[in-house]
C-alpha cells in the first residue's frame, strides 16, 4: 500500500493514481458494465482531468437496487447485531489502514486541501466506531395494558434504502448515511455526486473486506439525472437519504411522493455568526474565519454571514480583514489555508454573485475574484472575500453562494442580531459568540436552525445530531437520531389471558 508522499509522487508524475477504481460497485465487485460509457472527473487544483469512472444508467440502478434488495432478505436482514457491529468496527478499522489513499483521493477529487481530507477520512472511521456501538442497543419499548396482555415495540429495518451524496463532503456524507443504515440491518444503494465519485467507491470495497455481505452496499456512478432520479423513483428503494441543492432535494421529494418512499433532505444554509460586544475576540475571530474559509466555503452549514454589534463592527472587521489577507491559496495537496472550488461551473456561480454586487455597489472588503493557484497559474479559484454592511434583503445575505464569500450584517443589540439571524429562508445552523452564558442560551433558543454552536463554530462531532429547519430540509442525520431514517417500528399487542 502507498503512503501519502509516494502517491503525491505518482500523481506528479502519471497526472493519475492507479489505485482509482473504475466501474460500479455491485454484488461485491467492481463491475464495468456492457455499455461501458464513461466520464471524466476533474482534479480542481488544476482544473484537469485526472481520471475516469463509469457513466451508469437506468439498468445498472436496476441491478444494484436488486442486488441490495435480494442480499438484505437473504443475508443481512437477519445477520445478528453484534456481528453487524463487529463488521463496522473493523470497517472503521480499514478506513484508518487505507487513510493516505483515500486523503489524497478526496483531495484530488473534490479540491479540498489535504488536511481537511485527513479529517473527512478519520471523521469517516469514527462514524463506523459510533454506529458498530449502536448495533445491540437499538431497544424497543413495553407497554403497561394490565395483567391480560402483553404489549412491545421492535425496531425493524427499514430494508433498501439510497444515499444520494454531493461533492463537497464526499467521503464524510456518504459515512453518516451508510453506517446508521447499516446498522439498522438496511442495505445501502449510493450515488456519489458526479465531480467526486471515488471514496464512496473505495468506502464501499472496504465495507466488503470487513465482511459485508455482497450486495449490501452498492454504489452506481453517473449523473444526476441518469443515476439519481431512476435511483430515487425505483419501486423497491424503501428510504431515499438526499444531501444537495434545495432545487434537487424538492425533486426528489415529488419523486419519492410516486412510491411513497420515506426522505430526509438536508438542503442549503446561509447560517448567522452572530458576534456580540462581549465576546473574547480571538476565539470569534478564529471561529469566523474557520467557518466560512473551511472547504473554500462549500458547507451546507458554513457561517456565511457574520452578524456583529454595531459598537464592535469596524474593529473586528479590520481584523478579520487583515487575516483574511494572510491565508495562503494553493492546490490541496500542498496543505494551503484555501483550496480551489470544485468545478468550473461553481466558480461561475460564486463569480455572478459577486459580479452583480459590484454593480450594486456592494462593499467588497477584500477578495471578491476568481483566481488561480499561485503556483501553477492554474485550477478554479476564488479569492477569500468579505462584503461589509450588507442589507438583509440583499441576495449576498439571502442566497447560498456556497464559495469562500463572508457577507457582514450590522446589528443594533442582542435582539437586532436575532431578528437578523432569522431573517432568512434557511435554518441549517447558527454560531453566537458572547461571554454571557445566559445571553448566549435565550439566543439559542430563539434562534430558528437545527443546531446552534456556541463560542465554538462546528463544535461536537458525531454524537450530535444534524439537520435543517425551514428550507434547509427536515429529518436528523448524525447521532442516535440519525438511526431512527433507517428504522420501522413495529408495535405489537397480545392478549394473554
Ligand atoms: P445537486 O443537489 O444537484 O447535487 C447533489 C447530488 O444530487 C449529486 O449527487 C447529483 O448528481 C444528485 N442529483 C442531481 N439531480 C438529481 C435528480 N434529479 N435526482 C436525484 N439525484 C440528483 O447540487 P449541485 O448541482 O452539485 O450544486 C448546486 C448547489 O447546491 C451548490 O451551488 C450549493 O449551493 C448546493 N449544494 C448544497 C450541498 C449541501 O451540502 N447541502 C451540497 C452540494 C451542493
Ligand atoms: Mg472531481
């Protein structure tokens, strides 16, 4: 097995590294089907192709969606929870034996500097160590009908359930779904996005080597359209697990409505930092930047803008101005502050955002342009930008732009920072920085988002659970809620006398 430095080097010198997988992973094998189509995926950094993966289509969802169906009714289904567990554990296990391939895959595919891909990759591992403890605990309930009966709850497996993954988080997406679907006893049909389609494969023949059943966990690679929407309107998917655009997700859901398939979506965000005059200063300062530089911006729940009291407004921003011009830009294997975004279409879009501020007169701070690595002239880059006193109504402050973009809201008080930080369509997160414990729990309370980060922006892991309000989506991913997509309960009632 390469480690990390000898498959940089082979990527330095082939444009490619070997270890890539072509063909979908189905029945416990990479298999090229007939039609043999491919496509390209693209290396970010430089803005190239660096390898290809197969093109599928309606058959091959078919196939696998039958594969996974027949596997969980003769294999899984009734596998014991304890061997479950043992299967993930030792998933978890082989994710840190093959960390270095699957970093410098993730980088290469989805632009991310590499030390953000080694997190993706041990967040991964311990997302397989999280659900292996939950296997044997999935516990049911009793019921108090009197001496004559006999009253109990069982928690079934909800059977084939499909993961639809984007790009910015592949490898991390694709494990908080897999793992509490398996640990359920579900089986596992996934669609990696288009742009990064090669941990989730290499996720998959890891799962096998720990055990899984063939069949188990399939993944079909391909388009949205060609791979998705057969994936999501199959009659025998049982869940459909979506993570993407708010546009996809409602598609999928009127899909879903068809077949009456059960979906958790977790859409956009546009999630408030709110930062008020009480606050220590370098742990806002540094919870500001990680929250909107972190993957060049592309988080569901980035803090994309930054609401601040007025009295502290202009100092802070200077600072924050001042270290935003200090991060260093650069391809992801060279462990840069900020790597590229992930295709050229994105960068158009985070580009049309900030061109059309400009017209309006917007107050670009710093950054504000796409750009290249400054090493190689090449990849799609976009300058860390801040756009300061932005209006509410403004589409800076409405629309996820989903790229390295911080827009600053000027707040009054305390209260005209919450009415900001709801003032918008998406309630994914929220982060508040104060030193007044009490201030700082009536905000999270009146705050409308799934979760709240207090003096700490991404604070927790994967104990706690993870979703939207409003059109962000509903459903929990993440945390023991997370097992409850992939359950049924059954109740069940006897009499006994
Ligand atoms: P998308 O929502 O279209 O793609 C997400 C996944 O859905 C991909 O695997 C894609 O192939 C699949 N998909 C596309 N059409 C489908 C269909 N009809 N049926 C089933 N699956 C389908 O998002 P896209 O185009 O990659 O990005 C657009 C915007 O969405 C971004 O600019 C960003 O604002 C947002 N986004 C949000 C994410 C999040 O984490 N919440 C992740 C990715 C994108
Ligand atoms: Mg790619």
């Amino acid at each position: 097995m390469l480690n990390a430095s000898e498959l940089i080097a082979e990527y330095e010198k082939t444009g490619t590294l070997e270890a890539l997988p072509i063909g979908h992973f189905i029945d416990g094998s990479f298999a090229r089907p007939a039609h043999n189509r491919t496509m390209e995926s693209y290396d970010p950094g430089r803005g190239e192709v660096f390898a290809r993966f197969t093109a599928g289509g309606e058959g091959d969802v078919d196939e696998a969606v039958r594969s996974s169906k027949r596997a969980f009714e003769t294999s899984w289904r009734d596998v014991s929870p304890v061997e479950r567990a043992r299967i993930l554990h030792r998933t978890s296990a082989l994710i840190l034996e093959n960390l270095d391939l699957l970093a410098v895959a993730e980088t290469l595919d989805s632009g991310k500097p590499l030390q953000e891909a080694y997190g993706d990759v041990k967040g991964a591992a311990r997302t397989f160590e999280y659900y292996a403890g939950a296997c044997d605990k999935l516990q049911g309930d009793s019921f108090p009908l009197g001496p004559d009966y006999v009253g109990y709850t069982i928690h079934e497996p909800v059977g084939v359930t499909a993961h639809i993954i984007p790009w910015n988080f592949p490898i991390s997406t694709a494990a908080r779904g897999f793992a509490p679907a398996l640990a359920a006893g579900c089986a596992v049909v996934a669609k990696p996005a288009e742009q990064t389609p090669f941990t989730a494969l290499l996720l998959a023949r890891l799962l096998y080597e720990a055990g899984l059943p063939a069949g188990i966990c399939n993944v079909v690679t391909g388009t949205g359209a060609e791979v998705g929407a057969p994936l999501t309107r199959h009659a025998d998917i049982d869940h459909i697990t979506f993570t993407g655009s708010v546009q996809t997700g409602r598609t999928v859901m009127k899909t879903a409505a068809d077949e009456v398939t059960r979906v958790v979506l977790e859409l956009g965000g546009k999630s408030p930092v709110v930062v008020l005059k009480d606050c220590d200063k370098d742990q806002a300062l540094n919870g500001v930047l990680g929250a909107i530089f972190e993957n060049a911006g592309q988080i569901c729940s980035a803090g994309s803008r930054l609401v601040i009291e007025r009295s502290i407004h202009e100092e802070f921003v200077a600072e924050l101005v001042s270290r935003t011009k200090s991060l260093q830009l650069g391809h992801g294997l060279s462990k840069p502050d900020l790597g590229p975004v992930n295709s050229a279409e994105h960068l158009a879009k985070i580009e049309g955002f900030l061109d059309r501020a400009k017209v309006r007169g917007a107050d670009v701070l710093t950054g504000g342009s796409a750009t290249h690595d400054p090493a190689s002239g090449k990849g799609w880059f976009f300058e860390p930008t801040i756009v300061d006193r932005v209006s509410d109504k403004d589409e800076l402050a409405q629309e996820e732009i989903f790229g390295p973009v911080l827009t600053v809201q000027v707040a009054e008080d305390a209260d005209d920072a919450l009415r900001l930080a709801n003032d918008c369509q998406y309630g994914l997160v929220a982060g508040i920085y104060t030193s007044d414990f009490a201030k700082a729990h009536q905000l999270a309370r009146k705050i409308d988002a799934g979760q709240i980060y207090i003096n700490e922006y991404f604070a927790g892991g994967i104990e706690v659970p993870f979703g939207g309000n409003k059109k962000s989506g509903f459903g929990r991913e993440k945390g023991l809620e997370g097992l409850a997509s992939y359950c049924k309960t059954k109740s069940i009632a006897a009499k006994i006398a």
